[in-house]
C-alpha cells in the first residue's frame, strides 16, 4: 500500500497549507483529497509535487507492505 503521509508531513515542515497549495500553486483540490486518503495517483502527478516541493519521492510517499499489517493467526 502507498501512504501519503509524508507528503503531509512535507507540508508541515514548510509551513504550506492545503489553502496555499489550491490558492498559489494550482494544485486541485480533488488531488488533495485523492492523498488525504492514500488513492492512487499517476507518477507525473508525483513528480509536479516533488518539483513544487523541491523534494524528493521519499518526502512524498511511502510504501508500506500489506504484509506487515497483518495480524498473525495461530493455525490448529
């Protein structure tokens, strides 16, 4: 699974509101929304973003591996 997460975090370090991204910087609001609950966005949505941000992809998002949020069961 892709988190958005560190996007978020991105924002906040730089002092960036969701307001001053849709206001200044063209960024559609649906596309905020698409990140706030960690759908899927393209790869050059991606790259705009770490431009804008003048980050890097791993300030953008994470992949976290289904795997590891599973819970453990105990087989009979």
């Amino acid at each position: 699974m892709i988190s958005y997460k560190p996007f978020f975090q991105t924002l906040r370090e730089r002092n960036i509101s969701s307001y001053r991204l849709v206001t200044y910087y063209n960024v559609n609001r649906s596309l905020l929304d698409r990140l706030k609950h960690d759908r899927p966005i393209n790869t050059t949505t991606i790259d705009d973003l770490c431009k804008l941000l003048h980050c890097r992809v791993e300030d953008i998002l994470v992949f976290i591996d289904d795997a590891e949020n599973e819970t453990p069961t105990e087989e009979n």
